[in-house]
C-alpha cells in the first residue's frame, strides 16, 4: 500500500510539472513545493480514511477534500490562458469564488468539524456536520453576501479602485520614463490624480491617501 502510494505521488508530480509547459501565470518553485505536499497529504488522509473502521474517519475525510482543493487552487494559474480564454471575467471569477471564497469555506468546515468532534465526541456524525455547516454559514454569508450578490462587486470597492490607479500611474511613468519607475514616483503620480480626480485639497486628506498606499 505504501509503495503504491508513493507511486501515486510521483505520477502526480510528473503531470504537474508537465502541466507547467502549458502558458500560465507566474508560478514559483515554493508553489510547485507546497502543492506537491499538499497532495501527498491528501493521499495520507484518504488511506488513513479507508484503513480506520469508525472513529476518525469524518475527520480524515474533511481533512483529504481541504487539501484535494490545492488541485482547483492550482488550476487558477492557467485561467485566461489555457482555461476560459476567451472569457474576460474568468480569472476574476475563479480567483473570487474558487480560491478565496470556496477554500475559506472548505477549510471553515473541516475546522469546525474536528472542534466539535474533539470537543463533543459523542454527538452523531450528521449533527457534527450540521452545526459545522451552520457555523461556516453564519461566518461566510454576512462576509461575502455583497460577492454572491453582485459578482462585479470587487471593481466597485475602494480597493480595486487604488489598484487601477497605482496601475495606471505605473504604465504612465513607463512610457514616459522609458525605465522601470519607482514605488515613490509610482505612488506620487497616483495620488496627483486622485487629488484632482476628488478635488482633495486639505492636508488631512491627501495625507489620509498617502497613509493608504503605505
């Protein structure tokens, strides 16, 4: 059993790294690191699953699909390239409903799940998973309620609105500079623009959006 793990193991990481000879987006080494591990944990929960008769079974089981979702984590490397290129949304998308909303879910479950079994043991497998799902429920829905309902909401915040800035100053400052620009220009052109874009002209307020850009 072991040594057919092991060589389950090694296949995977072979078809990884084939993978990477496909057009993505930046990947390191430590990823390609983390991932692995992450795998060959999920295959040590599913056999430590399928060997224990009862007791720990749910948990090994919650533990095998949290680390089973580093393969769709992995995955958001190749969208908009090999994987819903023709989508211009699709790396928005993905990145917000599979690698930040649904692994803090998944991973909201499982730790829920082993609290609850270490802490009531004697309860049933089912009113473990539900009072682990309700309490996932009442942490995700209020924190990510305006995602589920507006699925373009991350370009209306605050947020997303510097990063253009910063962006756009950064590709201004190229083109004219003719050179890779620094952090400190970079930021000083982004707040000209903001300042004349809001009409801010106290102190208070410029340095407020200073303190922004840290």
């Amino acid at each position: 059993m072991t040594s057919r793990l092991i060589l389950l193991w090694v296949g995977f990481l072979v078809l990884h790294l084939a993978s990477l000879l496909f057009p993505h987006r930046q990947y390191s080494a430590v990823g390609s690191v983390n991932f692995g591990l992450q795998f060959l944990l999920f295959l040590l929960c599913v056999r430590m699953a399928w060997k224990d008769v009862r007791t720990f079974k749910p948990a090994f089981i919650n533990l095998a699909i949290l680390f089973a979702y580093s393969v769709p984590l992995y995955l958001s490397i190749f969208v908009g390239t090999v994987l819903f290129k023709d989508q211009p949304y699709a790396s928005l998308y993905y990145h917000q409903y599979i690698n930040k909303i649904g692994y803090n879910v998944i991973l909201a479950i499982a730790v829920a799940y082993l609290l609850l079994d270490y802490r009531f043991p004697m309860w049933r497998v089912l009113a473990k998973y539900a009072v682990a799902f309700s309490i996932t429920a009442g942490i995700a829905l209020p924190l990510y309620y305006p995602y589920l309902k507006d699925s373009l909401h991350l370009y209306r915040t605050a947020d997303y609105s510097r990063f253009l800035d910063l962006a756009d100053a950064r590709q201004a400052l190229s083109k004219m500079t003719a050179r890779v620009p620094q952090e400190s220009e970079v930021i000083q052109l982004a707040l000209d623009t903001i300042s004349k874009r809001e009409g801010l002209t106290s102190p208070e307020a410029l340095s407020k959006e200073r303190a922004y850009f840290g």
